[in-house]
C-alpha cells in the first residue's frame, strides 16, 4: 500500500479536485431527506400543496446538479489511476527485460488491469461512503440534534466492527488467493503431461496431489467465508439497525419535538444513502482491497518473479551436507496384500554418483525408481532426496526420470528440448547439450532447433536421445534412467552415460540394460528378490554370486540376458 500512498502524494491536487467535485456530488444526498422534510412539514402536511412541490424540485435539480459532479468525479478518479497503471506497466516491462521474467505477460495482461481496475473501484467506494455520510449527518442534525443520538451511535460501531475486520479478513482473503493460484499452477503442469502421467502408471500420485491442493483451497474458501460473516454483521449494525432504532423511538422523537418530517426525512437518509454507502464499502473495500494489496505487493519493487509449479532448481542450490539419495526401511508391494516388491532397503547415495541397479526381470527395478520418482508411495520406510521427503514439492524438483519409453511431441526440437526449463535456454548451452548426449547429428540432418517433429517418424532410439538430452538440460540434480538407453547401440549408451557423469552436480541412477553400464558405475545395486547387495564392481565380484552370473553371461556386442535387464 506504500504505492498508493506515494501515489496520492504526487498528485494532491488531483485529490483535492476529486473532493471538491464529491462535494458537489453530495449535495443531492443532504437534499434528499431535508427537502422531503420540508415538503411535508411545511408543504403538504400544512396544506400548502405548491411549497412541497417546490422543495420535492429542489431535490430534483439537486439531483441533476450532482449527476454533473458525478461526471467530474470519474475524470479525477482517471487522473489517479492511469498513472499508477502506467508505472506499474514500466516496472514490470523493465523487469521482463532485465531478468528474463517469464511472468512479463502475465503481469501486463492480468495483474497491472487488476491493480487498475480495482484501485479505480476503491476511490469510487471509499469516497462515496466519506461524502454521503457526512451530508447524511449533517442533513440529520440539520433536521433535529436528536436524530443523531439514533442513527450515529450504531452507524459508528457498525464501521469500527467492519475496520477492525479488515486485516483478519485480507489475510484469509490472500491465503484464498494464493491457494487458488497454487492449484491452477498445479493444473497448468499437469495437464499437458497427463499422457506420460498414465503411461507412467501415476495417476493416483497425481490425483492425491491434486486433492490435497484442492482441499487448501477449500479449507482457504471455508476460512474466507466464516470471516465474511462478520462483515454481514457490520452491515446489520450499522445500516440496518439504525432503521429499527427509528422507528421503535419513533414516539419518544414525536413526544420530544421532532416533527413527522423529519423522521421520514431521517428514514429516507438511513435507507437511501447510508446503508447503499455502506453495503458499497463493505463489499467493495472487504474483498477488492485485499485482492489489491495482493497484486501491489507481487508488482512491487523486489518482488520474488513468479514461480512455476515443478519448475527445476539448479544442481548449485542443492544441500552438500545431505546426500543424494536416502532410502530407509524402504518396503513397497502392489496391494495391501500382496507380497513386497521391495522389502526393508536401506541405501545411501553421495552426491556425484553413478549408480546401476542390476538384477532379474520383475524383481522392482523400475518399481525403486518409480518410488524415488514419487511416483508411488512405499508401503513403509521413507525416501529421501537431497534430505527433502519424497513425495513432496522441493524432491519433485530435483529429480527427473527418463522411463524406457521416451515421449517426444508434435512442435518444434527446441521446444522438445528445453520442456523441463522454467527459463529460456541459451541456443549455445542448447547445441552443447545435443553434442554431448549424442543427439548433435540428427539436429543437424532434421534442420537445427526450430524444425519441427513428426513422433512418428523418428526411431525409438531417436526418442530416446531425444529424452536424454531434455532430461540433460533440465535443472535436475538426480537422473533416473530406467532403461532409458535400452534402444541406442553401445557406444552411443556409454556416450550418453558419460555426459550425465560428467554435468556438474549430478547423481545418476542407471537401472542397466547392459552389464557394461554397472562396469562403468561408482557404485552398483543387486537385487534378486530375497536380498539386495550394494557396493562396487571388484567388491560384488568377490561377495555375489548373482552378479558374477549376471557378469559372466554379458559380452560386449550383446545386452544382457533376461536376468538382468
């Protein structure tokens, strides 16, 4: 609210315009109930018929006379919310320049036409209720001091109940808004990927996402609407009880002087012009100021650019001190009463490592990275990435999984690419990222980064290098191949392998279809079904009978058998 506040201190004169014309403007509320008051006391009550059509003309070029004002009034309040329109449009342009901001359009379609209607709404509604109260009260002591004792007293505590709402009600206001947010960001990720959601068998991980966001709003809504009670509440004080309060002291004003008149002059003030002002301002005021607020501070001057839902971390903002990858207890089988898949794995992985997962068909080789993925939840244990729990927002953003089967989308290569990038890629870190996955010569030969693809045509080993190198590009600092290279000769797997060994910040997870991935790895995890081995290539050849068979059986030209893909 700072910017308005400098705002309304640059242009004081524009202000002092406004309120001179609301002045004006106001003249047809303190006529309204003091000519009526006069037309019956002193025009048709008395039997002098043409002095209550003269005072009722009154009212009525009083009417004409404020329209006049009113017509002013919008050109004063154009004259304030232009400028903050424009200096809103200037920062947000200059830092969608300055920094890259993705959310420049946003801002300029959305947020600065926010601001500026809503902020017009305010002036209009909190300077109409200030000049129709006071020429309502004014108009009301003009007709007896007496009626003020009625009417001001719940008019006062209807508005000090309704302030001091304001700042519980704008807080729940903005947890509303930002659950909202949070949840259409949630959908704007999931949506274009609902196809790899499927095939990855994630839907019940997504849908419980899903849930969760949407139970925030609700809990956000439910919070909002209690807090609205309280503005109903206000309205019934001070616009609505006034009327009552009237009307039941009726006899006691008559006995005490106030004339006939008066009082329905008294009614007509309270039911035309302060309870319409005051029904305007709670509403207005209630539920646009905080939605205001909201947009200032997300325009403001060092305000956080908006944050993209799954969006990649760089591998620099990962924790050191935690490691890669954590698995405690970790036990997973498909239904309640099946037997487990997994059972009590324990595993501690460093940051930089390679690691292979061998052993049998079917054992839960692609089960363990579907749950270190997040995209299954175990039946007991936990797992952990970079110290954050899996499931969960920050794990999510720090891990990327290539499955056997790689999508690739109708559009362009780059767009292909550069999927799991929040910000634009550099066409240099582009081209250097296809040169070392492998993936450099069929962008070259399909026409650079802006030919577009046909899925179709393109090979299974294609899409996968394709896969590879979307994967390599993204900000993820754990890559999980499960079989992600099941389709491209040796070489080219050794290669793509070597490129992720060698991108700063990584660990990889390789689930191998080649015995030469474990020969090339750091570190290599055997499952069988019963037990799990982990250790390094020398270590299992002396300690594991499975991986001196899986070993023994492999040849250089040949993946490896049944048993350990």
């Amino acid at each position: 609210m700072k910017e308005l506040t400098l705002l309304l201190r640059e242009r004081w004169r524009v202000v002092v315009r406004l309120a001179a014309w609301s002045v004006l403007e106001t003249g047809q509320t303190f006529l309204l109930g003091y000519a009526l008051a006069r037309a019956l006391d002193e025009g048709f009550l008395s039997g002098r018929a043409g002095v209550g059509l003269g005072w009722l003309g009154i009212a009525g070029a009083a009417v004409v006379v404020g329209a006049f004002g009113t017509g002013r009034v919008y050109g004063g309040v154009a004259a304030l919310v232009e400028p903050l329109r424009d200096r809103l449009v200037r920062r947000v342009v200059d830092r969608g320049v300055r920094e890259a901001d993705g959310g420049a359009l946003s801002g300029l379609t959305q947020q600065v036409e926010i601001a500026r209607d809503t902020f017009a709404g305010l002036v209009m509604v909190s300077r109409s209720f200030v000049f129709t109260t006071v020429g309502a009260l004014v108009g009301l002591f003009s007709l007896a001091p007496l009626l003020l004792l009625v009417v001001a007293p719940p008019l006062a505590a209807g508005v000090a109940l309704f302030v001091a709402t304001l700042r519980p009600l704008a807080r729940r206001q903005e947890e509303f808004l930002v659950a909202d947010e949070r949840l259409a960001a949630h959908l704007g990720a999931v949506c274009p990927g609902l196809r790899d959601i499927t095939a990855a068998g994630a839907e019940e991980h997504v849908a419980a996402d899903a849930g969760q966001r949407i139970d925030a709003e609700v809990r956000a809504a439910r919070s909002l609407a209690h807090r609205g009670v309280l503005r109903v509440a206000a309205l019934a004080v001070g616009g609505q009880l006034p009327i009552v309060l009237l009307l039941a002291a009726a006899p006691w004003l008559l006995a005490r002087g106030v004339s006939a008149g008066a009082l329905v002059g008294a009614l007509a003030y309270v039911t035309q012009s302060l309870l319409p002002a005051l029904q305007n301002l709670v509403h207005g005021l209630g539920t646009s100021g905080s939605r205001l607020a909201v947009v200032l501070r997300r325009l403001g001057p060092g305000a956080p650019p908006p944050t993209i839902a799954g969006a990649r971390v760089p591998p620099t903002a990962v924790p050191s001190e935690a490691p890669a990858l954590h698995l405690s207890s970790l036990t997973f089988g498909y239904g309640p009463a099946s037997d487990p898949v997994i059972k009590d794995l324990d595993l501690t992985v460093p940051h930089g490592t390679r690691l292979a997962v061998v052993g049998p068909s079917g054992i839960g080789k692609s089960t363990l990275t579907a749950l270190v993925a997040g995209l299954l939840e175990p039946r007991h244990g936990t797992v952990r990435l970079c110290g954050h729990p899996v499931p969960g927002h920050t794990a999510n953003a720090l891990r990327v999984l290539i499955p056997q089967e790689a999508y690739v989308f109708g559009g362009t290569f780059e767009e292909n690419l550069t999927h799991l990038r929040p910000d634009p890629v550099p066409g240099t870190e582009l081209l250097a990222a296809a040169e070392a996955t492998g993936l450099a010569t069929l962008l070259e030969r399909l026409g650079g980064p802006s030919a577009r693809l046909d899925p179709a045509t393109l090979s299974a080993g294609e899409r996968q290098l394709i896969a590879l190198t979307r994967a390599y590009l993204s900000y993820a600092s754990v890559v999980l191949l499960d079989e992600a290279t099941c389709h491209l000769d040796p070489e080219a797997e050794e290669r793509a392998e070597r490129a992720f060994a060698e991108r700063p910040g990584t660990t990889l997870v390789v689930v191998a279809h080649r015995i030469s991935s474990a020969l090339r790895a750091d570190r290599v995890l055997v499952m069988d079904g019963r037990r799990t081995e982990y250790g390094d290539h020398d270590e299992l050849l002396r300690r594991s009978a499975l991986y001196r068979d899986l070993v023994g059986t492999w040849s250089p030209t040949t993946p490896a058998p049944s048993g350990a893909a």
